[in-house]
C-alpha cells in the first residue's frame, strides 16, 4: 500500500476511500486497472461514521412516490426531480447488491428487515446494520476491494492539485480534460504524479470548514477545492447540513447521535426538563434537520445554556444496547447511561449538500473527471438532505459512473502529453507553521459564527472580507514553503469556506439549511404563528 516512485499510471485514479470511491472501484476493476487513494488511514472517512442506514422503499405499505415526495419536500423542492426518482427506483437493487457481498443489514425476530423511520420521512425504510451502517458497508466493501487483483491502495496519500490539458499546454482550446492529479505521499514527504485516464473524486465532504462537526478530521473538502481550482463549476455550498445532536462532552468532540433515537420516540428538551419542539414544528422532535437545528439554537440563545438533551429513558436498558450498541457503549464510557438519563446534545456541521456540478453518471465540467458521493452536488438534496439519503447516493452514483466509464472505454486513448514533475519550494520554519495553524483555527471560527446555523448578510460580508484577507497570506505560504498536508487543508478549506460565504450572500431567501435573517420564510411563518416566537420555519419544512 504504497510506492517510492515519483510517478506512476493507471487507468482509474480513484480519491478517497469511502463508500462511493469503494463501491466505484469494486465495480470498474473488472475493466480497468484502479488506484484508490487515502488521505490518511483507509477506513477513515465520513462513511464510516454514519450511523444511521440506507434509505430504500422496503414494505408494501411504502412506494417509490412516497419516497420521492419526502426528498423533495425536505430538499424544499430545489432537488432534481429526475434524478431523486432515478435513484430512488434503483435503491432495491443497489441494497440487493450489498447484501451479495456480506452486509447483513438488520431483521426482527420474524425475519422481517427492521426498518427505521428518521426526521421527514414517511414511511419506515432506514435500513440499517445496528447504530453502524456506515462502517459495516464500507467494511464489506473494502473486504471484497482487496482481494481483487486489479486495485491498489495507497494509505497516506494526499492529492494536492488535479492535473488538467489547459494547465499542462496554455495554447490548448478544447474542452479541457483531467490528466490525473499530483499527490503528497504524508510518510515520505514526496510528491507523486499519477496519470490517469479518468479521475474520480470520492474524497467526501467539508465539515471541518466548520469548527464544531460530526465529520472525521479530514474532512476538508478536497475534492470540491481542487476541482474548483481546476475549473469545474461547484453549486449550493450554502446549503451545509448543520445535525442537530452531536454529543456534547469534553472528551468527544464529534461524536454523532443518530436521528434514529428520535425514530425510536427519542424527545429533545431544555436544561429543565421541557419538550419544545412541538412549539416551533407539527412532527415535533421528528421535524426535518434544519428546522430541528435552528430549534435547538433558539433554545439555547433563550436560555444561555450550552446544550439541550434528548430524552429516550422510556427504553429499557436492553432495547437500547440492542438497538444502538455504539451510541449506548460510547456514553457509558463518558458517564452517561441512556437508559436512566437524558443525553446531552449540540448541532453541529454534518452534510456538504452541495458541491462540484455533476450529471447523473457523475461527469464534471471537465472531460474524464468525475465527483460522487458527498463531493458532488447531483440534485439529488437540493437545500437540504433527506436522513439516510446518504449512503444510497454514494452507492448510486457509483455504479451510474461505472456504466459511464465502461461505456466509453474505447474512447479513451494514451496521451501523449507530458506533466511537469512537481517543483518543491523552500522548506518553511516552525514560525511559518505556526501561522497556518492560527489561520485554521480563524477560517473555521469565523465561518461557525457568521456562517452558521442562523445567518444575515452583515455577517455574511464581515465573514467574506477577512476570508479574502485570508486566502492572500495563504497564497503567499503556500508559494513559499514547501508542501506539507496542513498547508494543503489550509488551501482547502479556505477555498470552500470563501465559495460557501459568495454563494449564501447570493441566494436572496431562506430556504432549506439557508437561513439568513434579512429573508424571512414569511408564508411558512405566518402558518404556525401561534406555535412559535421565533421564524424558524421554511419551505423544506411544510407538511
């Protein structure tokens, strides 16, 4: 799982190694041969950390019209209907195709699948593996990915810039085309070049632009920064799902309570004991996650305190280990015993619902590269995502770009253009390190208090200008130290923090996970006017 060349070929160059770059691997190898890049370790992604399940139209008493609805109404209609329902049709097939190569995904005693229901939807359909669905799929996945003799991993490799046609040949016209990318292998210090006939970007989402998240550490929005840089065009980065209960404790800083506590009758309160969401939305606790979210931040600006908690006692001790041994087993290890108290719970940054423009099999603006799973903007959430949608549009997407790919390999042909080997500048001193650690820490503030959960346009412009002030000393570090991987976060982060900022200060109306202020969801909030003192409404929540 590694190299010590400075340059390599293949036929798929695949970035990241969660769900979607695994299940795209797995399928292209018997056609071509893939490399698969992980930035650190293989199993860590945002894939594995999602608890939750699979949405997929499961029992007779549920249709694929219902489903489409729910995920349009949740993405407050600004999806792509033609897409949501392509992938929702394709969800019994694709879950067919997990359970063939080992995820057991759970059943009741009857041999039924246990199905759960999360916020916005209608019908029990979250299948799922215990309170790690996540996990359990990519683990499958990566069981199978290495027996193949057509993949190669590489652990510890972080891609730093796409290589394209027009960056390579100035004087070149056409449609610009992906020649593979540069990569910064985090052991050895040495960057590699890898050429590739098609690139795809499967390097997850951009939580960590945020400074509270459920997202892994590395989730620094790579593959959207890179292909922007690129040229691609990159779409509804405004829309950054914010979850509403991430464990709140010192010692777990990320740590995730799945929506499906809320499923199982799971009630949010105040310090004081107090249901409240039945005031701000008619589904309560099981209302859609924006409108949850901005609950739990009205509550705690009225109360001053740090946290809410959920309340899911009325279960027994045995139902809940059953039913979430990790969630149980991780709050034990903190003191907190689910069963006898509530669990304390804070939103924080979760789901990148935008990203780099697709089509339906995953084709960028540039020819041969390609973006799936949380990289991707596809239509398939408009403002907001349906719970569980998830892992279904890595799965999806995936396989649609694996039919793209294998429809057009006799396409592809050797090119004969010759890449530039990467040029290292001077190496920089700890007072220079330093310094990007500082400006990290400034971008992921800045963009939790002025680009969060609640926003207006003064501090949507506060947090624009010292953005840019920002990305200037940036682009002085980056030319004059040599290439490490914070710097490359750094870079990144920085990027998609200033496209996430331009891009809310255009969308002129609240809608979805957007909520500024000076755009008030007036129709929505005259609706339950009675209900609630506080315009938490909109239009992804209307029943």
């Amino acid at each position: 799982m590694g190299t010590s060349k400075s340059s390599l070929e293949t036929d798929i160059l695949i970035i990241g190694t969660g769900v979607a770059g695994l299940s795209a691997a797995l399928k292209l190898a018997d056609h071509f041969k893939i490399t698969l890049l992980a930035k650190s370790k293989l199993e860590k992604t945002n894939s594995s950390m999602a608890q939750g399940g699979i949405a997929s139209v499961s029992q007779a008493t549920d249709n694929f019209n219902i489903h489409v609805e729910d995920t349009l109404k949740a993405g407050a209609k600004l999806n792509n209907p033609e897409v949501v329902r392509e992938v929702v049709q394709s969800a019994p097939q694709l879950i067919s195709e997990l359970a063939q190569i080992g995820v057991q995904f759970d059943r009741l005693d009857d041999g039924q699948l246990s199905l759960n229901k999360e916020g916005c939807h209608s019908k029990r359909r979250i299948l799922h593996v215990g309170d790690y669905t996540g996990k359990n799929v990519q683990q499958a996945l990566f069981a199978k990915a290495s027996q193949h003799p057509n993949i190669t991993f590489f652990e510890d490799h972080l891609a730093i810039d796409l290589i394209t046609k027009k960056q390579v040949d100035p004087n070149f016209f056409d449609q610009n085309y992906c020649l593979g990318a540069y990569v910064l292998n985090a052991k050895t210090q040495k960057v590699l070049t890898i050429k590739s006939l098609a690139t795809i970007l499967a390097s997850g989402g951009a939580g960590k632009v945020y400074l509270y998240t459920s997202n892994w550490s590395g989730a620094t929005g790579d593959g959207i920064a890179m292909a922007y840089r690129a040229g691609a065009r990159v779409k509804d980065l405004e829309f950054m799902q914010f979850h509403p209960t991430c464990l709140f404790h010192p010692k777990s800083r990320n740590f995730l309570i799945s929506e499906a506590l809320r499923g199982e009758g799971g009630v949010l309160k105040n310090r004081k004991g107090e249901s409240f969401m039945d005031k701000y939305h008619p589904l309560g606790s099981l209302a859609p996650r924006d409108i949850v979210a901005r609950s739990i931040d009205a509550e705690m600006k009225k109360t001053g305190d740090d946290y809410v908690v959920l309340d899911i006692t009325h279960h027994t001790s045995e139902f809940l280990k059953n039913r979430f041994p990790q969630i149980f087993q991780k709050c034990l290890e903190l003191g907190i015993d689910i069963s006898k108290e509530p669990i304390p719970v804070v939103p924080a940054a979760h789901y990148t619902c935008g990203g780099v423009m697709t089509d339906i099999n995953g084709r960028t603006d540039i020819k041969n590269l390609y973006a799936i799973g949380e990289t991707a903007c596809t239509g398939l959430h408009g403002a907001n995502r349906l719970a569980s949608n998830s892992l279904l549009e890595c799965i999806f997407f995936a396989n649609s770009c694996f039919k793209d790919l294998v429809e057009r390999k006799s396409q592809f042909h050797e090119d004969s253009t010759k890449i530039p080997a990467w040029v290292h500048p001077k190496a920089a001193n700890p007072d220079e390190l330093a310094v990007v650690s500082h400006m990290w820490d400034e971008i992921r503030r800045l963009m939790w208090n002025y680009v969060g959960i609640v926003r207006t346009n003064r501090r949507l412009m506060r947090a624009f200008h010292r953005i840019k002030n920002i990305q200037f000393e940036i682009r002085e570090y980056y030319s004059g130290c040599r290439i490490n991987s914070d710097i490359i976060e750094l870079r990144n982060i920085a990027v998609v923090a200033e496209l996430t900022v331009s891009q809310a200060l255009k969308r002129k109306q609240s809608v979805g996970i957007h909520f500024n202020l000076d755009y008030p969801p007036i129709v929505a909030a005259k609706k339950h006017k009675k209900k609630s003192d506080s315009p938490l409404q909109n239009s992804s929540a209307q029943s």
